[in-house]
DNA sequence: AAGTGTTGCTAAAAACTTTCGAAACGCCCG
DNA sequence: CGGGCGTTTCGAAAGTTTTTAGCAACACTT
C-alpha cells in the first residue's frame, strides 16, 4: 500500500510543489487519483466506474463507489459560462410575512453558494409591463425563481430566449410541463385540517380559501372536500369562500360566514393571515375561540404560535421550499441534469388552541 | 533550486526594494501587481480573482483572496461611474417580520429607479469573515444599506477605499459621523409610550428592551425613564429587562417580571415581538390584558392590529425608513450632495386595546 | 505618457478516458 | 490431475479533453 500512496502523491504534487516553493497546496477538488488512492486501486480502475465501464469486478465497484458519494465527487467541469453570482427571487407583491420566510430559505442556500439574492415585486395588475424581464437581463441574473406568480406565454418566452434557467414556487396557473416547480402537498394540508376538524364534532365547517384562479386555493379547497365528503358531511358550496389570503379578506369573508342564518362552527382559514383576519370578525361578533368558532389556518408563519389563543395550523414549509427551488435553480445554471421537475414538500398539521369541540347548543339546531 | 526563487521572489523584491532603496515602502496603494508578487502569480491571474473570472484554480483563488482581503484591496479607477442597477441590503439576520418591512420600502425605491435589490443576511458571530464585502464588490454592487449592525472599521474601510457608497439604519454602535444614517426617534417613542401608560394611571410600569448594546434600546429605555422621571415616579433599574428584540426574549423577560413579588401593573416592551412574548408569558399566568397588565410594543408590525387584545405600540416607519436610506443611497451613488447625514423619522404612540386603566386592587398595595 | 486593470490567446499541466496487454481465475478435456 | 484456452479484472501507458496561468496587446483613467 505504501507504493500506491507514493505513486499517486508524486504526480498530483510533485509539479506543483516544486513550482510553488515554500507554499500552501490545501484544498484540492477530489480528483480521481485521490479516490484510487484511497481504494487501493488504479486511476483508470476509478475512471471506469464513474462511466460505468464494464471490466470491473461488483466488489470493487462498490467499494469505488461508495467513496466516491463520501467525497461528494463532481467531474471537473461543466462550469460553461461564467456567472455573475446573482440570482432574482420574484414575489408577486411583498406585504406578506410568508414571502420572507421563502426569502429566508432562498438566502440560506445563496450564502453557501457565494450567490446574491435579489428580491422584487411584480404585481399581476402592476404599471411595470411585462419589461420586467429584461430588467432582469439588464443586470445579468444567473436564474430566476418566481414566487405565487401567474405566468404568461410571453414571458417565459423572454426568459427561455434570454437562455435565464427558471423555477417556480407555488405557481398561480399550472406551468407548462418543462417548468421546474416546488410546492407544498396543499390537498393533504386541506385535507388533514378539515378531517381534525371533523374529529372534533364539527360538521358545520366553512373555508375561506384563496382567490379562485390560484391552483393551491383549489387544492386546499378540494382537500377540504374530500375530507367532508369521506366522513358522509354534504359539501355546501354557500360555506366555501373565495378571499385574497390576506388579513383583510380573511375578515370581510368571516364576517359574511358569522352572519349566516346558520353560522358555522368551524373555519378552515387557509392562510394564516385570512386566519387572523378571522379573529378579528370573531372578536368584533363577541365570540370566542374556540369556544364559540374553531378556526385553522394554513401556513404556519411564525406569529401562528404567538397569537391569542395559538392559532391551529397547516404547517408549509415555507424557507425549505425557498432552498429547495434555489437548489433547483443551482442544477439547472450548472446544466445539471434535475432529479425531478417538480417537488412537493409535504404539510403538517399543527394543533394548538384555536380549536376545539363544539359547543352543543348550537350545534343541535342541525 | 536556482528557478525556485526565480518564480516568487523575482518581481516582489528585485524590482520593488531596489527601486525604493531606504525608502518606506508601506505608503504605496496596493495594488494588483502587488498582491501578484506576493502570491507569486502573475498580475492578470489576480484580476481574474478580483472579477470572478472562470478559469482560476481554486487553490490559487483562495491564496490570492486571502492576500486582497488582508490587503484591503480596493479597484484603482476611481469611481466606477458605469452603474450596474444593484444595491445591496444586508440584514444582521432575516429572521423578523420587522426585516421585511424595510425592504418593502427598499424594494419600492428600486421599483421607481430600475434598480435591483439584493438582499443577506450576515449574523455578527458568523462564521464567514469580512471578506462579505468582497463578495459585495464581486457581483459590482452600487451601494450598500446596512441594517441594525455593528459596524467594524474594518468593514467600513473596506467599503470607503472600494468606493461603495454606504447608508446604515438603525445601526447597533454609533457610526463615524460621515456615514449617513437613517433612523427613527426611539427616545420620544420610549416617551410617549411611557406616557401613555402613566396618564392611564400606572406607576409600577416595566420595560423591556432590546440588546444593551443597541443604540435603539437604550434610546428607548432613555425615553421610558424620562417619562418616569417627569412624572415624578422613582425610575427603578430592576423593572429594566435586556431581551433580544424577538419574541423569545420578550416571553423570558416577562416571565421573570410577572414573577417579581410586586408585579408591574403595565410592560413596555420595545418591539412588538417581544410584545407578544410577553403575551404569552400573561396568557400562561391566566393575567388578562388589558385587564390585568398593559402592554405597548415598539414597531407598528402589521400583526400588532390583529393581534388579540390588538396591540397598543408605538409606530416606527420601516418602510418609510427603507426608501429613506434607499432615497439618500441613490444621491451617494449618483455623487450629489445630501441635504442631511442623519435623517430621524418620527414615531408616533398607536393606542388600541392591549392598555387600559390598572385595577384599583392591585395599585392599592403600592 | 504612465500607471492600472482587462481580455483573447496560447502553451502547459492536470484531469480524465481509452486501449491494450498481463495476471489471475476457472473450466474443460486429455 | 494438469495443462491449454477462454474469461475476467485490473493497471501501464498513451490519447483526449479541460483547466489554468501567463503573455502580450488593448482599454481606461489621470
């Protein structure tokens, strides 16, 4: 063994020891003859197995590769063309806490990645036409991530023809297939809320969702229908509500809820902020929580666990998917290939105290 | 043995000392055949490293990046005057709702002025050193508005001698006088809070504050005594708490205060988050608010209106404070003069409901 | 015009692949 | 049982591609 370790450190720092002189020589890529080295093998033996050659015995392989995943080993290479170290992360309108929990995530992965974030807003309504993109060229992004944004033909031509790799977050309207997307498991969250909900004895349950043109408003609407309709509760479209995801939707559609003939005894928020908004109707009617109204919300923002009471929740994990979608952004400005097109990141229920079992009498006015 | 020396010490001693013979040599700017020398390698391989370019080894870029750091390395060309359309925020951590509501206003000024925002966050202990801010010059940035940070005269130099004009708000230590700052006026905040909570009738009034080593928090405890002081009631250093501006400070201070054998009757808590800590804290303790203690936060966070009871605070104007910084920044960078070096945005008292008068039984025991 | 920094080009070195032959192994038949 | 013969496995050496760094010419500012 002693041989093989000689053979290989002369090559690799003979040259460049000698050159240098008296100087540091840390930190080298792992290269293959590093790898060899550490097997007990040849380079070349090492070269065969990354391409899959086939004159190499199981075991050998194994071992080869197994330090190959160790070192984390990436062909030297493929760094094509040079990048400024600056990616945008566009939000549709910034006046939520969630947007800079994404944020949160995005920058986590751009400071290990020596990479700057830019962050700005494009409203769908905005003055700004859709030159918004070549404002991006302008200061020479290496990629793009969208964050709840609609995205039109024209625009993603402009990117695709600027050559400026894209990932989405929580899209508004379904990509186009080729389209990298992170998201959450909306319908389970929907779903999972509804059917605590229904565990509790409520069978009067609203939902105030978001605008209706957003894909993860219907997929949380629609878990919230199969949860209803799986525990044999008729699904009432007058107790589905159509908001904006903000407080003040939130409140104008809870109060419309609280002055139903029939009140319901349960509304599944769909937004933490709308969730809040909720409260708010809630305390001006005089009702309390969750004694009198159970409220769940979806997202779980930080403040979800600060209000009064603890507010019961859909957790998404919201700066997991920012560094997931930046991940993805990563491959795709290397030319990597992606393991998959589109990730979703699974929802958890949260149960703090903003629900709980009905109170009787009103529910016996079925 | 003979071209060893050939290759490092040829260029710096030879040419440099000889010239400059008894001469002090220090003087001299550094510059990139310089930094080459020393690194021994040639000048264009330093400018690759300087500008990002591909093809270094990244053996040779780290030598070379270690010397331009220590160096202090700064672009001769005096001041770029082609302007890249960048501005760099950067946040002493990313973590508050407070974070976003700056870069709102940041965002917005970048919005009118074709300019893009790249935001980070860089902790005080972190484990990357100051070589932020070469990454700041790596990606050509305009400017750089610093938020709530403790400013080293390293870094400042570091950004004075690359000619990146700097705005700081809200920073932790007092900057040097020529360093334009932006903030808001936490002492008349800490006043008129205090006030408030005395004209309702309190006289066991506590505070809790931020970071002892924030201006900030000092400024607004400086307020709170004051308004003691005028009221004549006797300013007593054990109802000051020091937290941490988040939620989990406010939480433990309060704890700790609601457990003093005489229980202050009202809290100033000196940000909203910590606000809500301390809600908590009286939500655990069964203490009603307003009832039972009043609270007034610090911030005016969109949550403090729907909080439950909504939160009387003090408003600071973090938006306003935003496109502040980022309105004299754009003045820095386009060389004109600013009208003035220090900008105080006013606070204003917000009352809702988290206040009210303090129950006759429990003052009667003073 | 001098001082400084940038960039295309080239040569070299390094990293990796491929070819090919030798050793090791096993199998069959004499 | 042992030697010929084919197969498998691996490494030496030669070939190929990619990376790296310096040269020299160019660009920009005083």
């Amino acid at each position: 063994m002693r041989h093989q370790e000689d053979g290989t450190a002369r090559q690799q720092q003979g040259g460049t020891a000698r050159r240098r002189d008296g100087q540091r020589l840390l930190e080298r890529r792992t290269t293959l003859a590093a790898i060899a080295a550490e097997a007990g093998v040849s380079l070349p033996t090492v070269s065969k197995v990354v391409n899959g050659r086939p004159d190499v015995a199981p075991s050998t392989r194994a071992r080869v590769e197994q330090l190959l995943d160790q070192h984390q080993y990436a062909r030297s290479g493929l760094r094509r063309h040079r990048r400024s170290g600056l990616v945008d992360l566009v939000f549709n309108g910034l006046d939520s806490p969630w947007a800079v929990e994404i944020l949160r995530g995005v920058e986590e992965w751009g400071a290990q990645h020596e990479t700057a974030v830019a962050v700005s807003s494009v409203r769908h309504g905005d003055a700004r036409p859709a030159s918004w993109t070549s404002a991006l060229a302008s200061h020479d992004t290496d990629g793009v991530i969208l964050v709840t944004t609609r995205l039109t033909e024209r625009q993603l031509g402009q990117l695709r023809s600027a050559g400026i790799p894209l990932v989405v977050i929580d899209p508004a309207n379904a990509p186009p297939p080729e389209i990298p997307s992170v998201g959450a498991t909306n319908w389970a969250g929907g779903l999972a809320a509804t059917e605590h909900l229904l565990s509790l004895g409520h069978r009067r349950i609203a939902a105030i969702t978001g605008p209706i043109d957003y894909l993860c408003s219907l997929a949380r609407v629609d878990g919230y229908r199969s949860g209803l309709e799986r525990a044999g509760v008729r699904f009432d479209q007058g107790l589905v509500r159509y908001g904006d995801f903000q407080h003040e939707g939130g409140f104008a559609r809870a109060v419309e809820l609280l002055d139903l003939p029939q009140r319901p005894t349960a509304i599944f928020a769909g937004s933490d902020q709308q969730a809040f908004g909720v409260y708010e109707a809630a305390r001006q009617r005089g009702l309390r929580i969750p004694e009198d109204l159970s409220v769940v919300g979806f997202d779980e923002l930080p403040v979800a666990r600060w209000a009064s009471p603890p507010l019961t929740t859909v957790r998404q994990p919201l700066a997991e998917m920012g560094s997931a979608a930046a991940q993805m952004l990563g491959e795709l400005i290397e030319d990597r290939p992606l393991r998959s097109n589109r990730v979703e990141l699974s929802t958890e229920l949260i149960v703090r105290e903003s629900t709980a079992v009905p109170a009787k009498s009103r529910e016996s006015g079925k």
